[in-house]
C-alpha cells in the first residue's frame, strides 16, 4: 500500500513538474506574441506616416506645376508685348525680332517641360493614389490582425489564469 502511494506520489510529482514546464513554455509564446504586436503596430504606424508623406510630395509637385505655369503665362504676356511693340516699332526690327524668337524658343520649352510636367503630376498622382490605397489596406488588413491576435492572447491569459 505504501509503495503503492510512493509511486502514485511519484506520478503526480511528475505530471507537476511538466504542467510546469508547459506553464514556463506557454508564458514564452505569449511574450513573443505580445512582441510580435508591438512589431506591427508600429509598421502601422510607420505605414500611415508614408501615406502621408507621399500626400505631401504630391501636393509640393502641384504647387511646382503652377509656379511653372504661372511663370508660362508671364512669359506669354511677354511675348505679346514684344509683338506689339515689334509691329509698332521701324528702328529696332532685327533686334526686335531676335528677342521674339527667343523667348518664343523659351516659352516652347517652357510649354514642353509643362507639358511634360504635367504628364508627370498625373503619373504622380495615380501612383500615389493606388500607394495610399495599398498602405490603407494594409493597415487595415494589418489592424483587423492585430485585433485577432490581442484577442487571442486575452483568450490565452484568461485559460492561463483558469488552469493555475
């Protein structure tokens, strides 16, 4: 009978000490899962501040884009001076004429580069647009993860705290 409590004492002593390493195992996984939030929180976080910048560049872009057409239409307002006085003026025709040609030449670079600027911005702005959809998709997808996981790890906690 004694040997027979010393064995199933043995049993039970045994059983403790592995419930225990499972206990010391499942703490470790919870501290890595708590870990592994954090992590993408603050991809998250990372993720929207890059939305916002890439706003940012976008509306600097624009402001550069009327700043050049601002600076087309001065030099298109010149162009039509220069004509007029060009029509109106007999001393100064050769020199006249050579300064119409070229700002004519620097207003059709100008209208070139706007143009091609322009091209650009639309680029820009589409690629920027489909980037902000992705990053706010992603952090949603990102967000709705996170939850689970909390959720889980609450889940986890309270069948801990249940079974200790």
């Amino acid at each position: 009978n004694k040997l027979a409590l010393e064995k199933e004492f043995r049993g039970v002593t045994e059983a403790l000490s592995l419930a225990t390493k499972d206990l010391a195992e499942v703490r470790h996984q919870l501290a890595d899962m708590t870990q592994k939030e954090a992590s993408e929180r603050n991809i998250s976080v990372i993720s929207q501040d890059k939305a916002r910048t890439l706003a940012d560049e976008k509306d600097q872009v624009s402001y550069e884009l009327q700043q050049t057409r601002d600076v087309l239409k001065s030099t298109q307002d010149k162009l039509a001076l220069m004509q007029n006085n060009y029509n109106t003026s007999n001393g100064a025709h050769n020199q006249t004429q050579k300064e119409l040609n070229d700002e004519i030449l620097k207003a059709n670079a100008l209208k070139r580069s706007l143009e091609q600027s322009e091209s650009e911005v639309g680029k820009l702005r589409a690629d920027v647009a489909d980037k902000a959809q992705n990053l706010a998709a992603l952090a949603k997808r990102l967000d709705d993860t996170t939850t689970e996981k909390t959720r889980c790890i609450r889940d986890l906690e309270a069948d801990l705290h249940k079974t200790t």
